[in-house]
C-alpha cells in the first residue's frame, strides 16, 4: 500500500508526521505523494482539508485519516498518543471506508474566461468586497427569492458543524447527500424579503446564484479564498464525487458532534 503523511508544518506535526512515516516504512508500506491509496494528514482540520484538496483529482483512489496536533478535531480525530495503534491498523488491516458527499461549485464569468469547477468537503461561501450582497437565489431553475445581506454559505452535511453551524444552519448527518444554505444577516424589511431559514437541498437540486449588480465578489472554497471581479454566477449542488474517510474504529458523527460542542 503507498500513503503520504501531509503535516501542518508547525514543530510539533512534523516530528509526529516523521514518527509515522518511520513505523509505515518499516511495515514496508511505500511513501508516494504523487498516488498514495491513504493520506495521513497530521495538524488540524485545516490540515485534512488542505490534503482533500490536494487530491480531488483521485478521490476514488485515496482515503483520508486525520490525526490532531491540536484540540479535538472534526476531521483529524486521532490522537498524537494513538498513533502506533493507527498504524498497525493501517498496516495490518483492511480498511472500512466511510463516503461522505460533496459541494460542487461552478463558477462562470462575465467575460470570456472558461469557468470553474471547485470541489468543496466543507462549504463555499460568497460576500461582496464593499457594501451588501444583492443575489437571485433560483433553485431548480426558478427564481427563488433575491436576497439582501452579508452574504450566503452553501455547505455540504460534513462542513454543516463548521461555518454553518455558525451561521445557524442545521447540522446534518454525513450519510444524507445533500447540501445546505445558510444566510449571513440578510435584510428583511417591507422592501426586502428573504425565506429567513436555512435550506437543505437534496441530490439534483442546483442552487444558482446570479449577482443583480457588477461587482467584485468574495468566494471561499474551503481554507481557499478567491477574488471573482468577473462572476455572472455560481451553480452549487452535491457533486458527483465522494471524499472516502479510511475509518478504524467505530466513532459515530453524533458523538463527534457531542465531544466537539457539548
Ligand atoms: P481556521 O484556522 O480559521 O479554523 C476554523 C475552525 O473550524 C477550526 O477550529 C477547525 O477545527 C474547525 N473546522 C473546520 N472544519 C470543520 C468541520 N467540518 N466541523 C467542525 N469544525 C470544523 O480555518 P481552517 O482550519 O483553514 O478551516 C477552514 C474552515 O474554517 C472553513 O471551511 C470554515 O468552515 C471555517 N470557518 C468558520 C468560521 C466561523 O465559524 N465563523 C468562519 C470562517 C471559516
């Protein structure tokens, strides 16, 4: 089998990471950035997430564990003392594999630029440089409201306990494809109208959002931020692709959502 330990680069993860690069290689488990079948990423969630994006071009060909350096978590859920356990599991055991969905993002532009597809684990988000987001929301190609505000947060069921969870948003079952929006202080007043609540859209729901004005507008994808001076719109729905997570031991989303929050 070939991995590849993706550390955070602060001291403490790269001695962690080396330490595990050391026992993987002497259970003769080959080291290969280029196409590892498992990514240990060695940090934080950031961390995980950085590793996902460096592999969304073969997602079904790699698997993704997350050991913390730091507090507890989301993705990176073992500890730096269970390292020699997490090992031997990789090195001795098959593996289950736990799939979540995904966001895909398109991104077109006004002028002749070719658009973008963005695969995200957590969530996109869009906010203007300066002054409100004016934004028709269509769901299922019909207009569904034009919002007013800071701005939206699309996010899949896994990212739903990150900004969403923030925002208000729900916070979803990993085992359910679908994804969420969540408004950022949306104007609400006799002239300006939006649902107000979070919305979960499931499988072939596209969510398109169309800026009502030339601006320049703010996109995350993740820890990504870019600067869209350009967008005529951007299509979210749950894309095709799933992140594959190499799980061990049993450890059910409900009570990562109790460790990390309760
Ligand atoms: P960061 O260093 O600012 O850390 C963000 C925090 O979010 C960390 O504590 C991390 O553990 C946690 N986190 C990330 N994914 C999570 C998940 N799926 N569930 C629960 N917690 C999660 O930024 P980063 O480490 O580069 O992570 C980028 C993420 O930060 C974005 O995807 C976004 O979800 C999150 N974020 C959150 C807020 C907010 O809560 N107000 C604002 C901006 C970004």
């Amino acid at each position: 089998m070939k991995f590849h330990v993706r550390s955070r680069g602060d001291h403490d993860s790269n001695i962690l990471s080396q330490r595990i690069r050391n026992y993987l290689e002497e259970f003769e488990l080959q080291p290969d950035e280029e196409e590892p079948d498992i990514v240990i990423s060695v940090g934080g969630d950031g961390t995980l997430l950085e590793a996902f994006h460096q592999y969304t071009h073969r997602l079904d060909h790699t698997a993704f564990v997350g050991v913390h350096t730091g507090h507890l978590g989301f993705y990176a859920d073992w500890k730096p003392d269970e390292v020699e356990k997490l090992v031997i599991h990789i090195a001795k055991t098959p593996f289950k594999i736990v799939e979540y969905p995904l966001l895909e993002v398109i991104i077109r532009h006004t002028n002749e630029e070719p658009e973008d597809r963005y695969l995200a684990l957590n969530e996109c988000t869009v906010k203007t440089k300066v002054g409100s987001l004016v934004m028709d929301v269509e769901i299922k190609g019909d207009l569904f409201e034009t919002f007013r505000g800071d701005g939206l947060c699309l996010s899949t069921p896994s990212g739903s306990t990150a900004y969403n969870k923030a925002l208000g948003g729900a916070i979803l079952h990993p085992s359910l494809p679908c994804i969420q929006m969540a408004e950022m202080a949306s104007i609400n007043n006799r002239v300006y109208r939006t649902v107000g609540s979070p919305l979960v859209l499931p499988q072939h729901h596209t969510c398109l959002l169309k800026p009502r004005y030339h601006d320049e507008f703010q996109v995350t994808v993740d820890h990504y931020t870019l600067s869209e001076p350009e967008m005529k719109s951007i299509q979210c729905r749950v894309a095709d692709e799933r992140v594959r997570f190499a799980r061990f031991r049993p450890f059910p989303f409900w009570k990562r959502v109790k460790e990390s929050f309760i």
